[in-house]
C-alpha cells in the first residue's frame, strides 16, 4: 500500500486530495496543528466523510525536528505540501508570519525529505500569484514571475527552492502553479465562497448587503476536484516538473458574482456595496492560466466549468444555513 503524507490536510485542497489518494487505494497520513479547538479543525475531512480513514499527526510546518520525526515514522512514498497561511490579504497584516510558514515552511519540509526519505516525490503547492505584475497575456511556465504580496514573495521562495533540490540533490520534487481553485470547502474569507455565503443568506432573509473590494480584478477559477488530480499525476511521472494548471479562461469577480445572484433570481446591483478598505495595497488585476503543458504531458483537463461550481457552492451553502437554523 503506497503512503502518502499531506501538509495541510484540513484546508480545501488536502481534504480533496486525501479524498482522491483514499479512493486510489493510499494510507493517508496528514499534518495538523495543535488547537483548542480541535474538534472543529477537521470539520472539512468529516464533510467528506473521511475523517476516520486518514491518520493524522500533531506537528507544524516552522518545526523542523517535528517534520523530521513524523516522516521518519511515516517513511512516506509521496509528500505533498500544501500547508501555508495562503490568504493573500493576511500576507500584508502578517509579513513574517506569511514567510516562516509559506516560505521557510517549505524550506523543513524539503530538508526533512532530502534527510529521512530522498525517494519519495515532492508536490510543492506554487501560486499564480507568483506572477503578480503580469508581464504576459496568458501565464505559461515560462512566464516571468513578478510577486506583488509578502505571500507571493514567500511563495516565490518556495517555488524556487523546490526547483533547486530537484536541481541540487536530485529530488523528485515537483511544483504546480496552480490558479485559483475554489468548492464548497472554500475558506470564507476567499471571494467565491464569501459571494455564494452572502447569496444564500440574503436570499434566506438572514442579510441585505455584500460588501466587495474591487471587483474588477480578472481570476482564473476552477474546480478544488479537477486541482488535486493534477498533483497527484505530476508525482505520477517518471521526471519531476513544473506544470501549470488553470482552466484556461478569465472572468471579473463582478461576473462571478452575477452567476451566485442570478442562480437565485438576486439583482447583484441591489445588494452589492463596494468598501475602500476592502481593496489590497497592491493588487493582481488579471490572471489567465495556459495549462496546454499540464493537457500534453500529464493528460489533465479542467471537468468543471466556473457557472457549475459557483452554483454548486451557492447551493451547498444555502443547505448548509437551512440545516443550521
Ligand atoms: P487553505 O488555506 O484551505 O489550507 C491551508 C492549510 O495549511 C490548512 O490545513 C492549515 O491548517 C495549514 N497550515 C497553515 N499554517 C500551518 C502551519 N504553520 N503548519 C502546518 N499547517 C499549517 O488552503 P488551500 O487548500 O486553498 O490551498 C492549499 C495550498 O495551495 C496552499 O499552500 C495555498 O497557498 C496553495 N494554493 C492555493 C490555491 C487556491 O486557489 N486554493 C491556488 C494556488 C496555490 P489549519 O486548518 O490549522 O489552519
Ligand atoms: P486570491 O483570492 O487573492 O486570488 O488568492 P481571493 O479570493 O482572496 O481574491 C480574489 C480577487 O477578489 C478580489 N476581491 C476580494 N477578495 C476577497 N477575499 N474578499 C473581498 O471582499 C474581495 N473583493 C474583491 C481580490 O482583491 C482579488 O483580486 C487565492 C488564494 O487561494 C491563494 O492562496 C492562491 O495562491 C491564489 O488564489 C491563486
């Protein structure tokens, strides 16, 4: 039985991807960091219904030695990394923290592999944030990165450092410049999932209002799903590569809004208020994703189109707050 060992596998991404390895015949170990509120911090592996089929162990990405000790004990044959303060609005509250945890986080978990385990395959978890400033139309793996946030900075980091134990120490380390991908497990703070909330509570009579940052910025969405087959197949590779995975098309977060309001019948102008203090101090106005790389070498597609899965979202939590109250 292959073993697999996941960072960050109570976010949206490790849970999908706990779900797939389970399904594909894997034991599952994951990360997670100690809380007192532990009993809510694997709420998305329970919504899957997973939560007692992965074994999951105490540790936290700025601890070397406990990284150490847990792939020791795992002796894994694929890691992936996910883990990260990935919330690109935190980054400018939380500079350091935002490069400990997404940059030098990283940096352990490499070494604790390159120590414990050099054959097993590395996913490392690299954004299209990275290219920030964008100096293309359409962002290929060859596009030049331009970081516009501490947490693409760190990012950066970490994108590079993956491709330098490839090149240093012979690692099968690969990395995904993965655009934007969302679900029903979206964290709330994330535009798609705080749209799809707001619309089934307005439309349950719970709130009036959705207040937006700017909502002409450009996101290439897809489908958490569609995202963690990806991953898994770049460690399912004979090379260790970067790849980048999007579904190859662009929409304002103004349409993206108008798909939630207009599955429930909402006018989006009668509810929408846009708030200054929204906006970042420095924004990424446009990304577009070439994934013809990810579709020639890995076989991958994007299955879910943006309309399916913001409908999807919106209905998961207008039954998520019918149950509730
Ligand atoms: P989430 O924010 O949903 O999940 C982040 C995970 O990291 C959580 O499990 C969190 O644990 C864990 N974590 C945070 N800090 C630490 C730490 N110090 N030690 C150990 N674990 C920690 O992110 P997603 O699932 O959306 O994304 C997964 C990865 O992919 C992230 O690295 C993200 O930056 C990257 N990415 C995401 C994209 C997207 O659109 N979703 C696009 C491109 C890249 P806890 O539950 O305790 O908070
Ligand atoms: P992003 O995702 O920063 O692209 O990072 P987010 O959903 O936070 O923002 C997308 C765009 O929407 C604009 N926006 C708002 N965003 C939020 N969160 N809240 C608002 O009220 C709001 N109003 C407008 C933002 O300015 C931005 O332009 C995500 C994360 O998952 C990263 O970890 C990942 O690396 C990248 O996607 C790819």
């Amino acid at each position: 039985m292959r073993k697999a060992f996941i960072t960050g596998i109570t976010g949206q991404d490790g849970a999908y991807l706990a779900d797939l390895l389970l399904g594909k015949g894997y034991e599952v170990h994951g990360l997670v960091r100690r809380s007192s509120t532990a009993d809510v911090n694997d709420h998305r592996l329970r919504w899957l219904g997973i939560a007692d089929r992965v074994r999951l162990v105490d540790g936290d990405l700025t601890d070397l030695s406990g990284l150490i000790r847990t792939v020791q004990e795992v002796m894994p044959d694929e890691v992936y990394n996910l883990a990260a303060q990935s919330f690109v609005r935190s980054s400018w509250q939380q500079p350091l923290l935002t490069g400990t945890v997404t940059g030098l986080g990283t940096a352990n978990m490499l070494e604790a592999v390159r120590l414990i385990c050099p054959k097993a395959r590395f996913y490392q978890a690299s954004s299209s944030e990275m290219y920030g400033l964008i100096q293309e139309p359409e962002q290929s793996e060859t596009t030049p990165f331009y970081p516009r946030s501490p947490y693409a900075a760190a990012k950066l980091y970490a994108h590079w450092m993956t491709v330098n134990y490839r090149e240093s120490f012979g690692l099968h380390a690969s990395s995904g410049i993965l655009f934007n991908h969302e679900s029903p497990l979206r964290g709330i703070e994330f535009v798609t999932r705080k749209v799809t909330d707001a619309v089934a509570r307005i439309k349950l009579g719970l709130k009036d209002e959705l207040r937006l940052g700017n909502i002409d910025a450009k996101r290439d969405w897809g489908h958490s799903r569609d995202y963690v087959r990806a991953m898994w197949l770049m460690l399912q590779q004979d090379e260790a590569d970067d790849y980048v995975v999007a579904t190859g098309r662009t929409v304002t977060v103004r349409d993206m809004c108008r798909i939630a309001f207009g599955h429930v019948d909402l006018d989006l102008d009668k509810h929408l208020v846009i708030d200054p203090d929204l906006f970042r101090p420095a924004e990424v106005d446009v990304l577009l994703g070439n994934p013809a790389k990810a579709k020639a070498k890995l076989g991958w597609e994007a299955t879910v189109t943006l309309d399916e899965m913001i409908r999807e979202m919106v209905d998961a939590d207008l039954a998520r707050l019918r149950r509730h109250n």
